[in-house]
C-alpha cells in the first residue's frame, strides 16, 4: 500500500499529469465535434449504411489514446531523466512490485480520465447529432452501454501500453516515437498489406470494443478487446523483463 501510495504521489506531482487528463478529454471532444461537421446543416435524410453514432461520437479517441498513451510513458520516464529511478529502486529493490504499482496507480487514473473523456464526447456529439434529423444514440439503446465501456477500457488499456514502453525507451522522446508508430502510422499503413491483418494489429482491433454496429472486416467488440488485452500484456511482461535485467 506505501509503494501504491508513494506512486501515486509522484503521478499527482507532476503537471504533464493534470495536462494530459484535460488534454485527452478535450481534444476528444473537438475532434469528434468536427468530425460531425459535414453533417451540420444538411436536410434530414436516410442514415448511410452501417451507421454508428456512438463510434462517430468517439472519433475524437484518434488523438485523446496518443495523450494518454504519453500520460502512461511519463510516469516512467522523468525518473530516468533525472535519476530518481536509482532513488526509487533503492526504496523499492523488488523492481516487479515498483512496476506493478505504477501500472496499478496509472490505470486508475487513465480509468477515470478515460471515463470522463468517453462520455463528454458521446455526450456532445450526441446533441449536435440531434438536430440533423439523423438517428442519435442513447445510453438505453442496444449495444450502446457496452460500447461507451469498451472506449473507458480501451484508452485505459492504452496508458499500460505507454507504461511498459517507457520502460523499454527510458525516453519521453523515444516513447512518443514508438506511439505515434503503434497508434497512428501502423493503423493507417497495415491495409495496405492486406485487411486482416489490418483488423488484427491490436490497436485497430480493440479500436472495434467501442463500435456498435461492426465495420465490415473488422473483428467482433470482445474479439478485438482481447487481441488488445493480449498485446498489453506481451509489451507488459518485455517492460518487465527489461527492468529486471538492465542496470539503472
């Protein structure tokens, strides 16, 4: 409970903290208000095919998962900036327990951060859907519920990736580059190599847990969440083993 405890104030402590938390909430936001731009203003008409307000709500999570991701990594990285990781280790020799407890307290705060952030842009986009005459969703609806759970769960599941891959760079810079990689340039790029394994790479997987009407070619929600489940814990265990067997 005092490593918990002690991590959590290191977290708290730092402004990148608090910065990345409004950040990941209001870049969601924005980004899924101009998303629903083209939409604005134009006359009532059938809804498209495979239409998904609540995925469309969540559009904004393209930038608010990179944030978040980087909120995960600066948990880790100051420390080998400044040295403090000698500091920490010297308090904390079993290097399992001081990473299992910065995943614990970085979780939580993701969780929170990512609840707040799913349901201020399902929130939002949901009001300025109502007026074009198209369907909206509610949280009563079919699916909608489990969806709005699986976007909390998977930026959640996003801060851990960044976590274990501050671990493994020991650098903010080098953590931003393999994010950016991971969450951006890998997604776009892979159907170029064939829609499977499009579908398949973690991230646009689990991207699947917040969808309610699934995209044709993508895996179902639960599939897709476990693919991501899996791939946090292999980047997981790598971070781990790295800090086991590497000098501070």
């Amino acid at each position: 409970m005092n490593i918990l405890r002690s991590e959590w104030t290191k977290l708290r402590s730092v402004r990148s903290t608090w910065i990345a938390a409004v950040s990941a909430v209001l870049s969601s936001v924005v980004l899924g208000v101009v998303g629903s731009f083209d939409l604005l203003g134009a006359p009532p008409a059938e809804p498209p095919a495979g239409w998904d307000p609540t995925a469309l709500s969540l559009k904004g999570f393209l930038f608010a998962q990179l944030i978040i991701g980087m909120m995960g990594a600066l948990s880790v990285t100051p420390e080998y900036d400044t040295g403090m990781i000698g500091t920490s280790l010297a308090v904390v020799p079993a290097r399992s327990r001081l990473l299992g407890a910065k995943m614990v307290v970085v979780a939580a705060v993701a969780f929170v951060t990512g609840l707040v952030t799913t349901l201020v842009s399902f929130t939002v986009v949901q009001l300025m859907l109502g007026g074009t005459g198209l369907p909206v969703a509610g949280l009563g609806d079919p699916g909608v519920a489990g969806a709005l759970a699986g976007g909390v769960l998977y930026l959640t599941l996003i801060a851990l990736i960044g976590v274990a891959v501050g671990v493994l760079t020991r650098s903010a810079t080098g953590s931003l580059a393999v994010l950016v990689g991971a969450l951006l340039l890998v997604p776009a790029l892979a159907p170029a190599f064939g829609d499977r394994l499009a579908a398949l790479w973690p991230i646009s997987a689990g991207q699947a847990a917040y969808t309610v009407v699934q995209a044709e070619g993508a895996v179902a929600p639960g599939a897709g969440l476990a693919v991501l489940i899996a791939a946090v814990v292999g980047v997981g265990i790598a971070g781990h083993v790295a800090l086991r067997v590497r000098d501070v």
